[in-house]
C-alpha cells in the first residue's frame, strides 16, 4: 500500500511539472522593436520550433527578455583548453551568449529561472541537467540575483554528438513560467 502510495504521488509530481515550460510561444521583438506577438503554440507561428525567431530577436518570458547571439557551432577546443571541460569522444561542443534583462517586479536569479536547451533536427534534447553540459567562463548561473531593468549576459554551452548540430534550434523558457520559444543558431 505504501509503495503504491509513493507511485502515485511521484508520478503525480512528473505529470505536474511536465507542463512547466511548455505552453504558449514567447512573444519576441526585433532588435528595432518591431513585435511578434503570437497566441499559442502552433507550429507555423513564428517563435515555433518549426519557424525559430532569429538569434537577434528578444524573447518575451514572464520576468525575463531574453536573445542570443549567433551559436557557434564548434566551441569543442576553447572550452577543452581551459581545463575543466572534457567534451567526449565523438561529440562537439557548441556555445552560445546569453543577454537578459530582468523585467519582474522584485528580483530573480536568471541562472535559476531562464533555461535553455538545445533541441537537435530529430527532436533529441541536450542541455546541462542531462549531463551533457559543459563549463563556460562565464554562464548564467554566474549573474547572481538580478533586480527590476537590471541587464547581464553569460555563455551557455552544452555537448552533443556531432551529427545532432546541424538543423537544431535552442529551446528557451522560463523555470515556472508556461511561455517557450525556439531560436535559430543563426
């Protein structure tokens, strides 16, 4: 009876927090602050895995206006050559800044809140809580706790094979929030 309790209650976590992230697409602006705004997770809307907004536009979250900058597709050396990351036999390394600005109304940490995952062609995930990560000079997690209009920037990298490159998109989201967006590595 006990073990079945448990069951239950785990498996009702994993379905609660399945949906973290994973509603409506992200509104986003171009860097001229032109609007994208969309309503719902269609994939021929612009923002979708399908059609991802370039890597200049600024996504939307919920307390969070996020870009990219152009992926750079093959970090594998630079990171190896500071000693910490060990990118395995086989797989490449790719790396990407990360520009933020806290729009919340108290404070927030964007190395808790905003996450990024690297979605490959075939629909394969890679990102640093599935142990494929990797160590850059400065990420996220490195800002700290940010407060109303404050603005910070840091690497995000993640290892994968190297076929899983070509044709993916990143995945951007907010930790609580229910907005997604994808962007395009160039």
């Amino acid at each position: 009876m006990k073990r079945a309790l448990l069951a239950l209650i785990i498996a009702g976590g994993v379905f609660a927090m399945s949906g973290c992230g994973s509603g409506d697409i992200a509104d986003a602006s171009q860097g001229d602050g032109t609007s994208k705004n969309h309503d719902g997770n269609g994939g021929d809307q612009e923002g979708s895995r399908d059609k991802p907004y370039a890597p200049s536009d600024v996504v939307h979250l919920e307390n969070w206006d996020v870009s990219l900058a152009k992926t750079d597709t093959d970090a594998t050396k630079d990171l190896e050559s500071d000693g910490f990351n060990e990118i395995k036999a086989g797989s490449v390394a790719i790396q990407v800044r990360v520009s933020v600005t806290y729009t919340g109304k108290k404070s927030d940490d964007p190395g808790m809140d905003v996450v990024l995952e690297f979605v490959s062609s075939k629909g394969n995930t890679f990102d640093d809580s599935s142990g494929d990560g990797c160590l850059p000079e400065k990420s996220l997690q490195d800002i700290g706790n940010m407060y109303p209009k404050a603005k910070g920037e840091g690497d995000e990298c993640v290892q994968m094979p190297k076929d899983a490159v070509k044709g993916g998109v990143w995945k951007i989201s907010s930790l609580l929030g229910d907005k997604t967006a994808f962007v395009a590595m160039a």
